[in-house]
C-alpha cells in the first residue's frame, strides 16, 4: 500500500468550519486535528492523490464531498463512518451544542 499520502497531510493547509450556518474560530489544536483527519479520510478513498482544496457539507446526516472541485461520491459505509467522526468532533467543540449543518473548507497553501 502506498503511504506517501502521510506526507501530504502535514502541508500547510488553511481550514475553515462553519456549523448551523455560523463561523466557528478555530484555535490551533482542534484545527490541526480537524484538518488532519478530514485530510486523512480523502487520501484514504480511492482516486484521490493529491489535495489542493477540500469542501465537506455536511446537513442532517448527509454528506457532500468536494476534492480539487470534483465530487466525490461515497458509500454507506464512508459516508456513515466520516459524518460521525466529524459531527462528532465539531459538536465537542465549546459554543456548538447541535450540529446539524457543517461546512468546512480546507486550502493548501
């Protein structure tokens, strides 16, 4: 299995979120972590090598994935496994009590 993509999620990145339609600062830990495994997920799905700009929307359980401006279309399995793991940490983030819609945008830089 080829790992450079390891590599590639330590690049400079600059990363936005946004829940229920209002901008969440982002400290430097949680948008390191954030960007990280977001970043981490893509690189893990098929078709996908490098990464210049990533958009994740996120509204009441469904995802939209956008790599390099091109769709990416994900299975169940993903698709379940990726909303969790990012509602999940969005909504431990201190002022976010429910986060039923999520933007967050992800730029090299």
């Amino acid at each position: 299995m080829d790992n450079s993509w390891q590599n590639e999620i330590y690049g400079q990145y600059e990363t936005t979120l946004s829940s229920n339609n209002i901008p969440i600062e982002l400290v430097e830990f949680p948008r390191e972590f954030i960007t990280r495994v977001l970043l981490s997920a893509i690189f893990t799905l098929k078709g996908v090598n490098r990464i210049q700009a990533a958009e994740l929307y996120m509204q009441n359980q469904t995802i939209k994935l956008i790599v390099n401006a091109q769709e990416i279309s994900l299975k169940d399995f993903p698709s379940v496994f990726i909303t969790n793991t990012i509602q999940g940490m969005v909504e431990s983030l201190k002022g976010v009590d429910s986060a039923s819609n999520i933007l967050i945008q992800v730029n090299a830089i």
